[in-house]
C-alpha cells in the first residue's frame, strides 16, 4: 500500500518547484544598452536578478522530491524482488520515464538559471555596434517548468506502482524447493 503521507509530501515539493519556475519565467532578467556620462562608451544594464534564485530554488526542490520517492521506493533496484505482474512491468517503465523527465527539467532549469545570471561586462565604442546584453530566451523556465509537471505526476504514478508491486500477497507460483511432501 502506497504511503499517502509520501504522496502528499512529493505532491507539495513538486508544486513548489513548479511554481518557482513559473516565477522565474516571469521575472527573468531583461537586459539594455545605455551610454555613460561621457557618452563614448556604451554598456548593458540588467533588471531583477531574482529568475536566478527562483530558478535554482525549483531545481532543488524538484531533486529533493526525487531523492524522497527514490529512498521510499529504494531506487527500484534494491531491496527485495517485486512480484511480477503488471505492477511491477508498469512500475519500471514509470521508473525510467520518470528519470528522463526528472533529467530534463533540472537541465533546464539549471542552465536557465546559469544563463540568467550571467551579465556581459563589457563597453563598446560609440561608433562601434552596441554590445549585446544576451539574457536566458523567453521559454526555457516555462519548458522547466511543464517538465517538472510531468515528473510529478510520472513519479507518484511510479510510487503506487511500485508499492502495488511490492505489496502484493499473492504468492508467486513457482515452487523454491523439491516438492516432496506425498511421500513418507
């Protein structure tokens, strides 16, 4: 039986990590060129900064939601056998989706976050071509974001996958030993 408790937990880090990443899809960082006082030089001035934080605060709220489902779940690998079955062939294709959808979202999220933080130095001449002040592009957040969505409902589905086919009380039918007990 799945722990409803787990559940809910995972459920909350999941939608907290959804909406920072949400957030920070909506507070990345613009940049613009502005001329010093002199005006020879031209440079980039960059808003908010704040996408960063919510960016990276998504990222490990998502990686603790992982780590919770694959220490209760003991990584699918480890631990006693699950009983075959259905359960137990959907529980590991739920495994492997779930952690190629958990890879992705931290991917973008974390070179979101790497992006937005980053802020060119340096001046041009006037007569030279402004500087470009390059920021994260509009949508990495937002595919983060949907990403992290889908991990969330792959790894509860995975969770009560797993817990049907590590719960279940129906014996397997194969024997284990020399069934000789007719015989005395």
């Amino acid at each position: 039986m799945a722990s409803k408790l787990l559940i809910v937990i995972v459920l909350i880090l999941d939608l907290i990590a959804f909406g920072l990443a949400v957030a920070a899809e909506q507070r990345r960082s613009t940049g613009t060129t502005k001329q010093d006082g002199e005006d020879n030089y031209q440079y980039c001035v960059y808003d908010s900064d704040i996408a960063t934080g919510f960016g990276v605060g998504a990222f490990l709220f998502l990686l603790a939601s992982q780590v919770v489902i694959m220490v209760a779940s003991r990584c699918f690998c480890c631990g006693k056998a699950l009983n075959p079955g259905g359960s137990r062939a959907c529980a590991l294709l739920l495994f492997i989706i779930c952690w190629v959808t958990f890879f992705i979202a931290e991917v973008c999220l974390l070179a979101g976050s790497v992006r937005n933080a980053y802020h060119t130095k340096y001046r041009s001449k006037f007569f030279e071509d402004p500087p470009s002040c390059e920021t994260v592009r509009k949508g990495v957040f937002a595919a983060g974001a949907a990403f992290v969505f889908v991990t969330c409902i792959i790894s509860e589905f995975y969770y009560v996958s797993f817990s049907r086919a590590n719960g279940s009380s129906r014996p397997y039918g194969g024997e284990t030993g020399v069934g000789m007990g007719a015989y005395k």
